[in-house]
C-alpha cells in the first residue's frame, strides 16, 4: 500500500487534473455506474466539531474509497488545523488496499473542481470580476476553479479579519496566478457583490454572507461553506430570484444544505425548484446558462464519489512518478 503525505499529494496533482477527473466521474455516475452510499454524520457538540465517514465504488474502474474527515473549528487555537482527513483507496477486485492518502488538500481540491466545473457550464463566458466570501483554506481551490474556466481581471476579497485576507491574498501571489490580476481587499461585502460577475462563498456562516438584493442580473454564485442545517451563507432573497439552481447532490442537499431547509420551513420553498445536478449537465442532459441575465447557484454539501475520483487520479500519477511510501498492512 502507498502511503502519501500533503505535500506529495501537491506536488504531482493540481486543479487541471482534478477537474478533468471530477468530470469523468460525474459522467459515470450519470450513466450509473458509481456506488455512492449515505455519509454518516457523527456530531461532538461541546466542540461544535463532527466527522463524516464516506465510503463509495467506481464500478467503472473497479476501485474503492472510504474517507474519514475530521472538523474541529477549535483547532487553530491548538495549533492544529480545522480539518483534517484520509482516504483509503482499495481494489474493488481482490479487496487490496491499495493507498491511503492525506485528504485534506484533496478535500479542497475536489471541491474547487466542482465549483470549476459548475462555473464553465453556469457562468457568463464574458465574466470578469470574482468576489471570495470567506478566506480560509477551502477559498483558495476555488479561486483556482474558477480562473481555470473564465478570464478573471479582478478578484474581490471579503473577510471578517482583514489579515486574513491579506494572507490569502500573498497566497494566490505565490501560487502563482496570473500576475495581471487585480486582487482588491473589501471590507464592505455588499460592495463587492455588486461588482461580481461571479462570487465563491466558502464560511461556515450561520447567518447569510450577503444581501440577495445586491445581486447584480447574470451573476452566478458558488457556495461550498455550508454542509450542517444550522449552517446558511445565502437568504431567501437571493434564492428567491434565482433562475437556475443546480447541485452536486441532491439528496445531500435535502439533508444538509442549512439555506435550502431554512427557505422549505420559513418561506414554503420547494427543492423541486432544483433544476438538476451537476452530472446531468457534464453528461450534456441538463442544459446550462441560457441568457446573460440569468442569475444562477452551484450548492455543493460534497458526497465521496468527487473524493474517490481524485484519489484514482492521485494514485495513477503516484505509480508513474514512483512516489510515496510503499508499506505491507
């Protein structure tokens, strides 16, 4: 079994090879060819922490993952980070385990892809500016999504802590992105919603992270933060005046988008008014934006089969470049 550390992880595998693996997976999964049961939940209230246990098969490609995360919004102050994970990668042959890798990044990174994905089939093809609710670690793969997919000038950063932002910032400078990119540090949110052509939320706020009215028409918005009910980054104004609402999993959302079952018990909202998920519109079944003044969400809770796609993607470059530790279990 291959064992890979984060920075293994990083150094063969980025953005452009998760993204085209996410894709071939949600086509696989549209033509049902992916086991993907429930996750399991498991809550530690007095650390306002949980775990999510996640297992799925790629039936296609006859490998198997089981991921294990951890979220601990404590940590920082321990020195340790919020969230931390693994993926057991098995044949779904003879049972071999076969890798386990460090999940965290590729947490991030599967996630961006989506949001990337999402972006190139809802998103205005003339988009220019991006606004970044939320500059924590999940933020940046994001941005990485969405400059994989559309020509950004001008990225808005919004942050209740401005060092924060000025550290993510100096982030994406050394990544590096395009050095022609106007990074612009916004303390006043609606500001920078109203400039967006598209905007990336990634906090675990319990409260909405911005005014729906300041939406600007032909807008598109990504929103990854919120997994929990008691969590919600969006408000009914917003959702209320959306034209297009796809996902990355609709039972999850059911389940754990906290914006979605707040709408359902406070205003009479109905998730029929989901128009489809993500694999319905890689696999070419859903359409896309229609018109430059529709105002469209990607809601992603994730689910383990995006988690199995790149762990495949991690372990075929892993055996190429002969890298990682070989171990007998």
């Amino acid at each position: 079994m291959k064992i890979l550390n984060e920075k293994e992880i990083m150094a063969i595998y980025k953005m452009p090879e998760a993204m085209k693996d996410v894709a071939e997976i949600l086509k696989a999964k549209f033509a049902k060819k992916v086991e993907n049961p429930l996750r399991t939940v498991i809550e530690f209230p007095k650390e306002h922490a949980s775990v999510l246990y996640m297992p799925c098969a790629d039936l296609e490609n006859e490998l198997m993952s089981m991921k294990a995360v951890t979220i601990f919004p404590n940590n920082p102050s321990r020195g340790k980070n919020t969230t931390q994970g693994v993926i057991l990668l098995s044949d779904a042959t003879n049972g071999d385990h076969l890798a386990l890798l460090n999940a965290s990044y590729l947490t991030r990174l599967r996630t961006g892809a989506l949001s990337g994905l999402a972006t190139a089939y809802l998103a205005r093809e003339d988009s220019k500016v991006l606004t970044v609710i939320g500059t924590g670690k999940m933020a940046f793969e994001q941005v990485l999504g969405v400059l994989e997919v559309r020509d950004i000038e001008t990225i808005y950063l919004v942050n209740p802590t401005q060092k924060n932002a000025e550290r993510f910032e100096q982030s994406l400078r050394d990544y590096p992105i395009d050095s022609k990119i106007e990074i612009i540090i916004e303390s006043d949110v609606s500001v920078a919603v109203k400039k967006a052509d598209i905007i990336n939320c990634a906090t675990r706020s319990k409260t909405p992270v911005f005014n729906g009215l300041d939406i600007k028409q032909g807008t598109h918005v990504n929103g990854v933060g919120s997994y929990l009910p008691d969590m919600c980054e969006v408000d009914f104004a917003f959702i209320n005046r959306l034209d297009q609402i796809v996902v990355d999993d609709h039972h999850g959302v059911t389940e754990e988008a906290g914006e979605f079952i707040h709408a359902v018990e406070k205003n009479n909202w109905s998730f029929e008014k989901i128009n489809g998920e993500l694999q319905a519109l890689v696999a070419g079944e859903l359409e896309g934006r229609k018109d430059d003044q529709e105002i469209t969400f990607f809601k992603s809770v994730g689910s383990a089969y995006f988690d199995l796609a790149v762990a495949e993607g991690v372990y075929r470059q892993a055996l190429i470049d002969k890298i990682g530790i070989d171990v007998e279990v």
